[in-house]
C-alpha cells in the first residue's frame, strides 16, 4: 500500500516531465521538419526532374531520421495545381508548390513571395565563355576501364545501404570522357545538389568580392547585428563561409536543431540571423546549414534584390559556363535557398566544378577573385572544411582517408546530402560529378573513394 502510494506521485511527476520536455522540445516541429523534407524532395524530383514521385518519397523515406516515421508517412500529388503534400497519418501536413523556373516553396502559412522574373529571359543569346564539353549524346567510355570505374559506381547490394547512383559525369582537359545515367536520367535532367549548392553560394560571394561589393575580411552586413554591444557585429564574411561564426546554429539533422528548425520559416536567414553567441569568433567550426542561409541574405542585399540576385547568378555564372538545365530556388522571402536547393544537370555541375578547376578564369575571364579557389579550398582550423567546399589538403583524419582511399592530396570538393559530389582533381586536370541517393551516413564515401581512383588508374 505505500508503494502503491509512491508510485502515483512518481508517475505524476514522470508525465509532467515529459510535458515540459514536449515543450521545450517541441517534438512536433521535428515531426514538421520530416513532412517538409518529404513534401519538397517529393515536389522538386516529380516537377523539376519530371522523376516517378512514388520512387522519389520511397527514397528520401529511406534516410536516417525519417526512416522511423516512414509507415506512417502519407503524400499525396495534384499535377494540376503542382501542389504536394505530406503527412504522418494526416497529421503535421506539410506542403511544396511548384512555380515554373523558380522550382519547389514550402507554403508554411504566409503567401510566400514570387520572383517577379522570366527565367527564360535570362538565358543568354551570345555562346557562353567556357567551351562546350560534350556533344548532343551521352559520352559513353572507349576504355575498358574507365567503363568499368562506371560499372562499379552504378553497382546495388543485394542488402542496404543501397548507394542509388544516378549520374555519373567525368571531365578531363574541359571534355567529358565518360558518363552515365540511372534509368529514367539523362543529359538534361537536373537533379537536387543539396547542400553542392553552399558552394554555389561560395561562387556568388567570390563574383560579388571580385566586383568590390563584399569584402570577406570586413564584418558581416546583417543590420540585426550592428548596435555597439552586440558581439555578433565582429563577425566576418568569411567567418560564415568556414562556418567559424561562433553562432548556435550547428547542424545534427535531428529536426530538433536550429538547422532542421530553419526550413519551418518563410525567411529562412531571418530565422538564422537571431542565434546567440556560443563560442568566440573564429575559434569553433560547427557545420551549419543557417550561416551558409545567413551568406544567401548578404548576396541578395549586396545585388540589390530577390530578382536581381537571381540576374546575378544567370549573368555571371550560369550563362558564362554554359549552364542551362538549372533551377535555383528561393525561400518564402525571396532569399535564394542557399544552403540547399539547387537543381541542375550533371555536366552543369561539372561545369560549374571546372570554374574552380581553372582557378575562377574562364575564356579569360576572371570570374571569381583572385586567389578564391586557394581560400576556398584551404582546411578551416584543424578540420577537413574549407570555406564551401569540403578539402583533402588538410592532416584531419577524414582527409588523410580519403588519400589513402586514391582521391589525391591536392584535391577538394563540393559534397551534398545523399551522397551528391563534384570532385576537383587539380594535378589529373579533371572534374567528377556523382549524383544519387545514398542513404549510407557518408553518402557512401567509399564508393566515391573507388570511382576517383579507378577512373584516375584508366586515363593514365
């Protein structure tokens, strides 16, 4: 009889913990957080790829987090009004609209804003400064084992995690010297970059510095920051690019964290711009979705605007290199999504990775500052990061793993969710594009490792 009476105040006790744990944790957001990944991947690869969108919600499905939730997760699609919508037994909805040009906005209560622009109008009409790279049919290998490097990459076990390649681009001396693509794929389909886009960004940033509009070593534009007692007011340009900005905005990918909690909001950096000070400037990295987010707001500030951001990205990168099966897209506020949501076809990603190859020069050009590649891909700290680009000239563990893998020493590269990558190879003179949707934690590195190293040993 007294543990009976024990225990009911113990559980009263226990469930009243659980309540202000609900409340602070908010498990419901996360909950949103994995309806609004499924919403947007669904919406992007169905509109903007034109994939089989039961394919493409039985894939993003399949990765960590959301896993858990999957038999209960529900979508639904209607083609007419390019709406779609996801759902945990109907509850937490989330829904992505589809906007020809402008790709997939989450609908997250507020109208969200439209770019007032014709995408189609920004497509240049003179040939673009970077060579073509390929003719009109896709480049199948001559050489057996360069074939077989592809055959390799494109290989399913017969057990998980599957590595779901969908495009593979190799480019040597400005020429694609081998793709290829998953069923359903081609030239011209533009798949989702993930976070390749942060390197995107790292290129908008370094055509504004070449313009004199930024300056990466001065403090970072962000009125919410400038009264004289606000530390965040020291904070500098490229300390959002090697995300050293002290800020709470690391991302773990649990939906509970600033970074998964930030795509809940129409103005994605207005959310970000609010993080408190955790650390002193410069002295801590935290991979962070936000600070990149925080970096997209600074470009459209610096070019004026929503829509003249775009015409940035059009005039001095897409069109130059020749880029045309593209799709960049923005947040509710008009702030392109930096962090994570570019489509684009493989050669236009490697396209985009041969910029960097040639040291921001092309057709004698000079697109990006000078010296922006060297800073781009120097490790931050004592970290395998750079400033947009992931860096094998580095003594961190991860990237003496990748040496020993066959990616060599001077190499760096873009890298994005599920395993999208577009490795720079600076000695071999080459640029490798691998897109898929892998759901291996590394985004399956070691194939990655494998692909490098073998197409590498077949052109020598």
């Amino acid at each position: 009889m007294i543990a009976r009476k024990l225990v009911w105040p113990a559980l009263v006790l226990i469930i009243a913990g659980l309540g202000m744990a609900a409340v602070f944790t908010r498990p419901d957001r996360a909950i949103e957080v994995a309806t609004s990944v499924v919403a947007h991947n669904v919406c992007a690869k169905a509109f903007v790829s034109g994939l089989d969108p039961q394919t493409a919600f039985a894939e993003i499905t399949d990765r960590d987090g959301i896993r858990r939730l999957r038999w209960l997760l529900r979508y639904s699609i209607e083609r007419s009004k390019g709406l779609v919508t996801a759902s945990v037994a109907g509850l937490f909805a989330s829904r992505a609209a589809f906007h020809e040009g402008f790709g997939c906005v989450m609908l997250l209560g507020a109208e969200p804003y439209l770019l007032k622009v014709d995408v189609a109008s920004l497509k240049g009409k003179e040939p673009p400064l970077l060579p073509e790279i390929a003719g009109p049919d896709i480049v199948a290998p001559s050489d057996p084992k360069l074939k077989a490097a592809l055959d390799h990459a494109f290989e399913e076990p017969v057990a998980p995690p599957f590595p779901r390649t969908k495009a593979v681009v190799v480019v040597r001396d400005g020429a694609v010297i081998a793709e290829r693509y998953a069923q359903g794929v081609g030239i011209h389909t533009a798949l989702p970059g993930y976070s390749l886009t942060k390197s995107v960004v790292n290129a908008l940033i370094g055509v504004l510095t070449q313009q004199g509009l930024v300056t990466p070593s001065l403090p970072a534009a962000i009125p919410e920051w400038r009264t004289a007692a606000d530390p965040r007011r020291e904070i500098e340009i490229e300390h959002l690019m090697r995300m050293t900005s002290g800020l709470a905005l690391d991302e773990t990918n649990t939906g509970f964290d600033a970074s998964s909690r930030m795509y809940l909001y129409n103005d994605m950096a207005g959310y970000a711009v609010q993080a408190k000070m955790i650390a002193p400037i410069g002295t801590r990295w935290a991979y962070s979705s936000p600070t990149t987010q925080l970096l997209a707001r600074i470009i459209r500030d610096a070019a004026g605007g929503p829509e003249q951001s775009l015409r940035l990205a059009w005039r001095e990168l897409f069109n130059p290199l020749g880029i045309r099966d593209v799709t960049l897209e923005f947040d509710g506020s008009g702030t392109l999504q930096g962090s994570s949501f570019m489509l684009a076809s493989a050669r236009d990603w490697a396209r985009f990775g041969l910029l960097y190859l040639q040291d921001g020069v092309v057709g004698g050009r000079k697109i990006l500052h000078e010296d922006w590649v060297d800073l781009s891909a120097a490790a931050t700290l004592d970290t395998d990061y750079g400033a947009g680009f992931w860096t094998n000239r580095s003594e961190h563990p991860h990237a003496k793993a990748r040496v020993a893998m066959g990616i060599p020493r001077d190499a760096f590269f873009a890298s994005g969710d599920l395993g999208q990558r577009i490795v720079i190879l600076p000695t071999q003179h080459m640029v490798i594009v691998r897109l898929g949707d892998a759901v291996d934690p590394t985004g399956d590195i070691r194939g990655l490792g494998r692909l490098v190293r073998e197409v590498i040993e077949a052109v020598q």
